[in-house]
C-alpha cells in the first residue's frame, strides 16, 4: 500500500497528528476543517506547513510516529515493555502470535511491524469498544507499510474462543495475555503454545503476577523471567548538566515471561 495515503505531521512541540489523506473537506481532530489531501499531500518530508495557527512538519511513517498518534481507549502497553517483550520472546518473520487483550492496539502494532509479510498474527478481544480502536490503528499501519502479517481478529473471551483460534493455526510460537484475570486464559491456550514457544502475561498488580505464575507452572510451564521495567528519563539542567528530568517514575505494569520445553 502507498504511503502517500496517510501522513503524519508533527508539532513543534511534539504532538503527532496522523492523518488519512483523502479528498474532501472534513473536521480533523486538533486542526480543524480542511481538504487533507489537497492541503497536505504535496508537503515532502521535513518541509513545514502552517494548518490554521500551529505550524507542522511532515515525517516519514515510522512505528514510534504511528503509535504516538494513534487512537486510544485502553491503556497501552509502552514502547518500553513492547521492546522487552517482543525482544525476550525473540519474535521475528515467520512465527505466529496469539495477543489476548488488544486494548488500543500498541502492542499490536510493534508485532506487526516485526512479524512482515511472512507471519501470522491472530488477535482476540471480549469488548468491541476496545477492538474497534484498536483495529482501526492496525488499518492505518497495514496501509502505511509495505509489510503487514496475516492478521485475524476474534470477538471473545479468549478461553471460549479456543476452536476459532485453532482455525488459523494449530500452534503458536508465542502468545501474550494482557487481561483482568490470567489463570483461566493461561489453562485455555497454553496448549497452543508449541516447543520452544514462549507465553508472556502483562500484570497491572503483584496479585496478578502471582496467580500467573502459579497457573503457568500448573499447565507445564517453566518461569523464565518475572519483573518489572523502570524507565527515568533525563534532560538538561537551566544551568547546565543533565538530570533526571521531574515526573512520574517509570513503573507501568508487572511482566512473566514462560517458556515450554516439552
């Protein structure tokens, strides 16, 4: 799919605007009423454009632009623990990953992006607010990029959408469960999870950590990692030096990583 159908423009400030570029005027959000494609499309990379009083800079599509202006409803899984996650699993072309718990779609997004043409990916989401967000951002990076895996999406739980899953394929090489309650989730398709595969939960509270841990051990699995991922970002100091810059410290959630060995 071309890139010239969407655009991603960007404030000095930093906000990301990512913008579908069709004919006709229409109501964007943040900017205004404009014709997006005859006021933005002809704009080259890194030229500016002024869109009634903010000044943006066109940038290529790239993940890090694509995920700061995405939609959102649920939280995201960050940038920080996508990398770590998608890293330890060592996800790549070719393997076939099963996400439980879309949220917005962030996560998805970076396994899209590491997956290519070449991979499947099957997601499954219980609350349609959610998936409609989130795949309406899978549809932007899919038209943006000139990869995309074989993605399929399922409405459900995922422990009474196992049958449908298997549709798609038999096995997985890694599956990642970002819900409420994992132990169910973790009975349901761990058999799915093939030798060598890996099986990642994403825990917002130590209690979640804990049940995990004990159901994946319960269905076979060995414990690899379990944690959490601090991030302190730093800045320049008024008189100079750099420092820790003020804000919330980096903790976001609690993560277990499982593997299967036999």
């Amino acid at each position: 799919m071309n890139q010239a159908q969407w655009g991603v423009f960007v404030e000095a400030e930093g906000k990301v605007h990512v913008i579908e570029l069709i004919s006709g005027v229409r109501k964007i959000k943040g900017l205004g009423v404009l014709d997006a494609l005859e006021t933005l499309s002809k704009i080259n990379y890194g030229e500016e454009v002024l869109v009634g009083q903010k000044v943006l800079t066109r940038v290529p599509l790239r993940l890090p632009e694509l995920s700061k202006g995405m939609l959102r409803r649920a939280q995201t899984i960050s940038a920080k623990d996508a990398g770590f996650i998608t890293s330890r699993m060592g996800i790549g072309p070719n393997d076939r990953i099963l996400e439980a718990g879309i949220g917005s779609g962030g996560l998805s997004m970076y396994l899209a992006r590491i997956l290519g043409n070449s991979g499947i990916h099957v997601t499954v989401e219980p609350r349609s607010e959610h998936a409609d967000v989130a795949l309406e951002n899978m549809r932007r990076a899919k038209e943006s990029w000139s990869e995309f895996p074989n993605h399929h999406h399922i409405e459900g739980a995922v422990e009474e959408v196992v049958k449908q899953i298997r549709d798609f394929s038999e096995e997985f090489d890694g599956i990642i469960l970002d819900l409420p309650e994992h132990p169910s989730a973790i009975n349901a398709v761990s058999p799915l999870l093939s030798v060598g595969g890996r099986l990642v939960c994403y825990c917002p509270v130590t209690s979640q950590l804990e049940a995990a841990w004990i159901a994946c051990e319960q269905a076979g699995l060995e414990i690899e990692w379990a944690g959490e991922l601090i991030e302190r970002q730093w800045g320049k100091a008024s008189k100079g030096g750099v420092r820790p810059v003020n804000g919330p410290f980096g903790h976001t959630a609690f993560l277990l990583l499982a593997y299967r060995r036999s």
